[in-house]
C-alpha cells in the first residue's frame, strides 16, 4: 500500500508540478538540501496517507479485531497471559 501511494505522489510531483529529484537516494552533484526535504515530504506524506487509510479501514470494519483475535489465539494460555511473537 505503502509503495503504491509513493508511487502516486511521485508521479504527482514529478509529471503535475514539474519538481524533480525524487530519486531515491540521489540528491544531486553537489547534494542539495531541497531534493532530500522533497524526498522526505513525500515519504512522510505517503506514511501519514497509507496510516489513515489503516484507521478508515478499521472505523468502516469493525469485525476485523474478532479476525485479529482469532488469527492470535494461539498465542494466548490456560491463565490468560500472551505468549510474546518475535518475528
């Protein structure tokens, strides 16, 4: 979800407005301080953009903690207490 948004507001930046220097990693020769403040206004954008979509997905599907809950019930023991997950 993360990328696709990025990739939209890149597109958005690039094609719409004319900006450049959104390529990663890449902040010019010599590095300026504008390309990596515009890289980082887009990721930051898309994150906040991916996380909201996150909260109305939940608000519109409430259901979807009692799928949570039951994806991780095995995690959980005889008294109660959460056996802890390290991916």
């Amino acid at each position: 979800m993360i990328y696709a948004i990025l990739r939209l507001l890149t597109y958005v930046a690039q094609e719409k407005f004319g900006l450049r220097g959104f390529e990663s990693g890449f902040y010019g020769s010599p590095p300026l301080i504008k390309y990596w403040a515009r890289q980082a206004a887009i990721y930051v954008l898309a994150l906040t953009t991916m996380k909201l979509m996150v909260v109305g997905l939940l608000a519109l599907w409430p259901r979807i903690f009692e799928i949570g809950e039951w994806i991780l019930s095995w995690t959980y023991t005889k008294d109660g207490d959460i056996v802890q997950v390290v991916l």
